[in-house]
C-alpha cells in the first residue's frame, strides 16, 4: 500500500480509510475500461461479458462507498445531501439537499414523531 504519509505515523483507522479509497479509486477505474471495452467491442457474447465485469465492479465500488460512509468523516452528510435528487446537482449544493430535491420530509405523511 502507498501512503501519502510515513505510514508508522497513521493511526489504523486513517490507514484503512486509505485502502478504501485506493481500492475505490481501483474500482471505478476499471468501471471505466469494462464500460469503453463493452461499448466499442462488436462481438454481442464479449460485450455481455465486458458489461457483466462492468456491473460487478460497479457492485465493488458501492460496496466500499458504503464502507466509507460507515468509517470516514464526511460521507454520511455528502451522500444525505447528493444521492437520489432530481434538481441539478448545483441547486443541490445550494439550497439545501432534500429541499432542493423536492423530497419533503414528510413524505410518508406520518407527521413529526415528536
């Protein structure tokens, strides 16, 4: 593993959130090579094939997101505030999250359970 800093310095929890992202960046690294291979093979059986390993790699790299949204400071918040919004994603960053979404909070219509 290659640190960016002497690694007798980092604690274990900094060393692994190290792995973790280096192994992300891994993945969606080869997200990227299976996806152009599988879009310019002409070859039907390869290209299923190409987009299976695509698909598995994507699987990968979500499972280690959630890794990191679990053990790193930060994830938790940015993926709360990103994933599964329809606004552009710079409304988004500007107003707020859910809110610029158009997902209320009350969504289920249960009310505060306050």
């Amino acid at each position: 593993m290659q640190f960016t800093e002497p690694a007798d310095v980092l604690d274990q929890q900094t060393a692994d959130q190290a792995k973790a992202l280096k192994s992300l960046m891994e993945e969606v690294e080869a997200v990227n090579y299976y996806n152009q291979r599988a879009a310019t093979t002409p070859n039907a059986e390869l290209k299923a094939l190409l987009a299976h390993n695509r698909d598995e790699e994507i699987e990968h790299a979500v499972m280690l997101i959630e890794w990191l949204r679990r053990n790193m400071d930060g994830w938790d918040d940015e993926l709360k505030t990103y994933l599964f919004t329809s606004a552009p994603l710079t409304q988004v960053e500007s107003g707020g999250g859910a809110a610029a979404s158009g997902v209320s909070s009350k969504a289920l219509g249960i009310g505060s359970l306050k």
